[in-house]
C-alpha cells in the first residue's frame, strides 16, 4: 500500500481522534508509564523506549506538559497499577491478518473483549506468531507536504543522513522508514529542524496487502477493527487490509 493511502488512514484517524483526545492522551499516558518503568527511568536520552512514545506523542499533539507530568509521574510511583503487555494474532474475513497490541491489568477481561470484537466480525484468533511473520516493524514517519516548506531532495537526504532506511514521496506526504533502532535519531534530527510529522511512531508495515470487495467481508472486518479501537486496554491495532 502506497505512503499516499497510509496518509488517508491517518488524516481519517487523527479526524476522529480529534474528537476523542481523551482516549488518545489515556493510552500514550499508559505507554509512557510502562517505558519509564521497563526501559530504564524517566531520561529519554536513555530510555530508548520512552524517547519512541514521546515521539508518537507528540505527533498526537500531546502538550508537552502533560508528557513531563506523566514521566515524573511514572517515575515516582509507588506500588501503582502495573500494565502487562500482551499481544493478540488473528484472522478477520477472507484471511485478514491482524495483530492487536493491549495493555492490561486484567487479562482476563482483555482476552474477552479482543475474542469477542474478532468473533462479532466473523474472524478468528489465532496462536502467537500466525500473522506476525507477516508484517515487519519499522519506525514510520508520515510528513503532510502541504505542512513541510522543505524540498523533497533536501528532506531526503536529512533523514537518510540520520539513518533513515528509506524516503518516498507520494502524491500528498512524504513517508520515511527505519529500522526501529534509528527510529529515534531520525525523529530528532527532523523535530531539530521544525518538521512537522503528521505520524511518527515504531510501528508493524504489512508485507503485502489483501483487497475486499465483498461488501458484507468489509462490514465485517470494520465491525471487528472498530471493536478493537474503542477498547480502552488495546494500544494498537495492525492489519494487511488494503483499504
């Protein structure tokens, strides 16, 4: 799927994310407590996984005030709510393969709601690693040109000086990937010179993509992503739908 129908499906989240901010800032909220728990303390100079939810943050329009309150909140917490992480594997109409990432504290109650959003839109889960052979995880960076006063050459060369694995130019963004390692040096280097990213954050790039045109698969399969996404424990949802 091409960078330009990555940029619809963003435009299209960020349109009804606007409306639900709450949930967006409650889930990176999470993200940022589990990174400074799990990567190595509230330094993102240090913490490589913290640097990466900052990133994604941000790119969400999360003010930077709130990112600092809830580091300095994670890193004093004591004896709070700890989140598991826990990944789910499937198969939505016609083979459609998705991976759902969740943080939890409650498995129980996650592993429910995830089987039933798969089985209200006629799929199915699978074992861990079904699909994940599938996709590949990458650090993504999405620009809208319209938003980007850089030409293309020179916004190239500054991400491929920065470690950037690839750049390619679609008819309305600009989209970078790396190695989810240089992830966070690429987006410094762009945030360094004021380069506004629509979308930046490590992400799972479908290997190649599947089409439906079965009306009812595509009701299906929406009911099931829909599901998902309003499920407070699911942080991501990763699928090869060709949409």
């Amino acid at each position: 799927m091409s960078g330009h129908s990555k940029f619809a499906n963003i435009k299209h989240k960020k349109e009804k994310n606007d409306a639900a901010k709450g949930k967006i800032f409650t889930i990176i909220g999470r993200e940022i407590a589990v990174a400074v728990k799990e990567g190595g303390g509230p330094d993102p100079a240090n913490n490589f996984k913290l640097a990466a939810v900052i990133a994604k943050a941000k790119a969400n329009n999360m003010p930077n005030d709130t990112i600092e309150r809830g580091i300095k909140k994670a890193a004093g917490e004591n004896g709070s709510v700890n989140y598991e992480h826990i990944t789910y594997e499937g198969y939505g109409p016609n083979g459609i393969a998705i991976i759902v990432e969740t943080l939890t504290d409650n498995k129980n109650r996650t592993a429910g709601n995830v089987r039933s959003a798969f089985t209200k839109g006629n799929g199915s889960i699978g074992t861990p690693g079904c699909v994940s052979f599938m996709f590949d995880k990458k650090g993504q960076i999405i620009i809208d040109k319209e938003e980007c006063s850089m030409e293309a050459d020179d916004l190239m060369m500054l991400a491929l000086d920065a470690g950037a694995e690839d750049f390619s130019e679609e008819e309305d963004s600009f989209e970078i990937t790396t190695d989810p390692d240089a992830f966070t040096g690429v987006y410094n280097a762009l945030e360094k010179e004021n380069i506004p990213m629509m979308s930046a954050e490590v992400t799972m790039i479908p290997q190649t993509y599947v089409e439906l045109t079965d009306e009812a698969a595509i009701k299906s399969l929406q009911k099931t992503l829909d599901l998902l996404e309003d499920d407070d424990d699911v942080q991501s949802v990763y699928h090869n739908w060709d949409e």
